[in-house]
C-alpha cells in the first residue's frame, strides 16, 4: 500500500499535493502529506509505528487515544482550540481504530498536522528554549489528574537505566559484532559513569522519588510551535508517555537542548553545557512545575540529565555493539559518534553541576 493510500483510509478524499518523509526521528517512518481541500489545504502525518520496538502497536495507540482526549478536556477549560494544541490520532475509516494494518502487517497511524507549526531541532533562541520547558512543564502538570495504573508500559523498563546497563554488559560480553576492541575506550567512560547514573531508578525502586505520568521523550523538538507567532502549540510524540520520574524529563530535556552541539555531531572537544540554554529551560520547565515537587524531587533535577545523558549514550553505545539493530542510522558509525558526543556532554554536566545547581536554585 502506497503513503497515500493508506491515508485515504483515514481522510475522506481529496486532492493530493505533495508528500514528503519527515527524517527526524530515531525510531518510526513518518511522512507528511498535503492535500488541497474545497476551502484549505489539509495537511496529514502519517506514521509506520515500529513494531519490532512497539511490541503492541494496539496498546500503544490506546494509551495516546486516551492521553490526547484527556490533554482536549484541559485545553478546552482553558478556552483554547484543541486542534492547535493536541496533537490528535485520526481513526481509520472503516473500522474506527486509530491504526490501520497493511498487507505485511505493518501498523500504520494518522495524525492531523498541527496547523502553521514548526518544530526547532537546534535553536540558539533562547525565548523559544524557555517556552520549550514551560510546554514540558504544562505537559507534566496537566497529565497530574490521569491514572497512572490504567496505561500500558510501551516499552518495558524505558528509563530504567540499571536494566539499560544490564543489556550493555551483556551487548560487551556477545561482542555480537566484533565491535568491543574497537571502542574499549568508549565501554570504560561508560562503566565510569555507571554508578551514579543508576541512582535515580534507585531511589524510585526504594520510593524515595514518586513516579508520575512522564512523557519520557522531552527532545525539543518534541514541541511544536506557530511559524508566525512564535506561541507554543502542541506537545508531541506520545509513545513513551508511561510511569516515571520527573527527572527523566527534566533530564532528557537538558540532554538535548542544552548541549552546545546536536548529540550527533562529531565535534566532540566543543561539546559543553551551554548555560544560557540551560538557564532558559529550567526557567521555563521548573516555574510550570515546582509546585508539586517534593524536596528530594527538586535535589535530584540536575542528576536527571547526567543520568538520561549516560543512559541515552550507553543505549547508543549497546546498539553500536549489536550491530544497530535499535536506532535508525544515516551512516556506519552514527551510534558510535552519538554514544561519544553523549560521553563528551555527560562530563560537561559533572565539570558544570555547581553552577548549574545555582541556576537551578533560582528558578525553585
Ligand atoms: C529516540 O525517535 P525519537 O527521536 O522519538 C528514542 C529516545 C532517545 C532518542 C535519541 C522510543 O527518540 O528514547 O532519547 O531517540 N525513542 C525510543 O535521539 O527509543
Ligand atoms: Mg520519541
């Protein structure tokens, strides 16, 4: 079935403009599609949802039928349209599921395109960085109210960095691709941050730290905004949206925007916490949140993105020795120069996390 058919089986027909394939995500195939309608254009995302990762592509997608419906409620007391700010699943046609199956048994879904939106996957603007945090922040505040114990684990131990570990040790031990000589230097800068990077899902094991309704996957780019206005739209990419801790979150966030380079880029040496990024962020993401935080909470922000930047880098460094069967890549060595650009910026945050928690402190 072509990208185009199987969005006829979401949307009533049309006329067909363009096509193009969105390249941006590690994990799914995604294509945006326009059409030309009687009054506007219509624009469409339709997505392949990986299911050798989504295991249950069904589940998967009734966990965000149900978090997208609950996000609407929110928006809608707030007075503001829903179809600018959530991004919502369409259902097939035919059957009303918010999937549909090709003939290979692939799972497809449908989303309406935020209207006017653009997403930033490296800005220097510090405006769009701080609104960026206070989408994540509202996001994390708004899933307050949603019953935890009613969604399905998409991946199972997703942000347990102690399991992330236990599959490193074991990629190192198959060597399944004749990898490890190669990048011993890079398996020891792991083992070294292993200790420390542990200790969040540790204290969430020991209850120290509650779990909350985390998205899990706080790129910024995860976030989409009006082209024109510069105003936050809508929160995206719910796959993840699962049980965690709000330093996953904040965490992953750090990670990604405040990193002086993309976490792909091989320019390792001027990889550094940018603190002005940082600034903007927390500013944003801790003045939507710091209400509900408990002490121990607000403690363990900054260790969140030392924490997700070793996790995310040992997942890249695990894939790299299994012979990139996770991550999608755009040449041979892209997992091993993630894993390192992810080594670089987990020893930026350590040499940095003094001031960093001076920031923090203001915004608490
Ligand atoms: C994957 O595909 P994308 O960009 O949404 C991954 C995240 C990683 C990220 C690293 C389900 O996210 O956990 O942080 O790549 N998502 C999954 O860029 O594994
Ligand atoms: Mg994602």
């Amino acid at each position: 079935m072509s990208i185009q058919e199987i969005c006829s089986l979401f949307v009533e027909e049309k006329d067909f403009i363009s096509q193009e394939e969105i390249t941006v995500g590690n994990i799914n195939r995604t294509y945006k599609l326009t059409y030309q309608g009687k009054d506007r254009l219509y624009e469409y995302v339709i997505q392949r949802i990986n299911k050798s990762i989504f295991t249950n592509p069904e589940k998967l997608m009734d966990n965000i039928v149900r978090v997208s419906a609950f996000l609407c409620k929110n928006v809608e007391k707030e007075g503001l349209d829903t179809d600018k700010h959530v991004l919502k699943p369409l259902l097939s046609i035919k059957d009303g599921l918010p999937f549909v199956i090709d003939e290979d048994g692939e799972y497809w879904r449908c989303y309406v395109f935020v209207p006017n939106s653009i997403t930033y996957n490296a800005t220097t603007d510090l405006s769009i960085i701080e609104k960026a945090g206070s989408a994540f922040g509202k996001f994390q505040n708004d899933l307050d109210g949603f019953d935890a114990s009613t969604l399905f684990e998409t991946i199972v131990n997703f942000h347990n960095t102690i399991s992330r570990y236990e599959n490193f040790h074991k990629a190192i031990k198959d060597d399944v691709a004749g990898r490890v000589k190669e990048v011993e230097k890079e398996i020891e800068a792991y083992k070294g941050f292993e200790e420390k990077a542990c200790l969040i899902t540790k204290y969430l094991q020991e209850g120290k730290l509650p779990l909350r309704v985390t998205h899990n996957d706080t790129k910024a780019n995860n976030v989409c905004f009006d082209k024109d206005t510069g105003e936050v739209l809508a929160v995206l990419d719910l796959d993840t949206v699962m049980p965690g801790a709000i330093a996953f979150d904040y965490g992953d966030a750090i990670r990604f925007i405040a990193n002086t380079l993309i976490e792909d880029d091989p320019n390792y040496d001027a990889v550094d916490v940018d603190l002005a990024k940082y600034e903007a962020f927390t500013k944003g993401f801790v003045s939507a949140v710091k209400n509900s935080l408990t002490n121990f909470e607000k403690a363990t922000l900054n260790l969140g993105a030392f924490t997700m930047t070793a996790e995310c880098g040992v997942r890249f460094l695990t894939d790299y020795l299994s012979g990139d069967t996770y991550f999608k890549i755009k040449y041979p060595e892209h997992n091993i120069v993630r894993a390192r650009n992810q080594i670089a910026y987990a020893n930026a945050i350590l040499k940095r996390f003094e001031q960093m928690e001076e920031i923090l402190k203001k915004y608490l």
